[in-house]
C-alpha cells in the first residue's frame, strides 16, 4: 500500500509541551474515520483537578474525523497532574468506522511517568504566540481548551 493509499487510522496521543500535558486524538490516514471513540482503562482527571478528562464527550462519539485532521485537548499541568498522583499507565482503546462501515479497533498504552522528572522553561506569552502562528499549516493543530 503506498502512502497515498494509507486507510484511516486513527490514535490517541499525550503531548507534553512546555510544562503542560496535552491529549490528541488524530486520524494519520488519507480517508476519514466515523463514529469514533475512545475509552480509557483508568480515570483521570485534569484543568488541577475540576474536568474529568477520560470522560469528556470528544471520546465518546465523535461523529466524523476528516483525514490528517487532529484535535488536541489541554490535560493539565504536569506539576499538577503528578502532584495529584494521577494515573501514569493509561490504555485507550480506540474505536471507529471507515467511509464503507468497516469497523476498526486499537489499543494504545501511554506511560506518562517519562514526563514526570522533565525540566521545561516558561516562554512569555508573545513567544508562544509567535511560535503558534509560525507554525507550518501542513501541520496544523485545533487546540481546544476543556
């Protein structure tokens, strides 16, 4: 299969970034994914402990994924995450359809503790914006905040 022929594929990902973590649900393929959902072995919370990340509606039926498309959530902290003892083994299983109904399943596992003894520097703000519109749009991120 050549790469333009990729099927949908689609992940669940923790980003860490600057000191925060971030969750990402992205379809890698060249086709869209349906009815897509993610459950995850362990609950979790995030934003110092006010949402329940692992039980927010982006993971429990997202209608439709387009191709390349990623959507990328704030977590938390990661000071306040592992401060709060928070889960660091999670596995997300995720679960979604091709354009012809064909369903699909994966299972991933995260060990977030990598992110535990990580050094990071706050940048002002005007260099992360500045970073953010710099950005190559080939490459381009929704950064929602939950």
């Amino acid at each position: 299969m050549t790469p333009t022929e990729r099927k949908t594929d689609v992940i669940v990902d923790f980003v860490f970034e600057d000191g925060m973590l971030f969750i990402a649900i992205k379809n890698l393929g060249n086709r869209p994914a349906h009815e897509v959902s993610v459950t995850f072995d362990k609950k979790f919370t995030g934003v110092d402990g006010t949402k329940v990340i692992s039980s927010l509606p982006l993971f429990r039926n997202l209608a439709f994924l387009a191709p390349h498309k990623e959507i990328v959530a704030f977590l938390d902290t990661s000071a306040s995450y592992f401060r709060r003892r928070q889960p660091t083994n999670i596995r997300a299983t995720i679960r979604y359809r091709d354009a012809s109904g064909a369903p699909y399943k994966s299972v991933i596992r995260h060990d977030l503790s990598i992110y535990k003894e990580i050094g990071y520097v706050h940048r002002p703000t005007e260099m992360r914006k500045e970073a953010l519109l710099n950005e190559d749009p080939a490459t381009e991120t929704d950064r929602h905040t939950c």
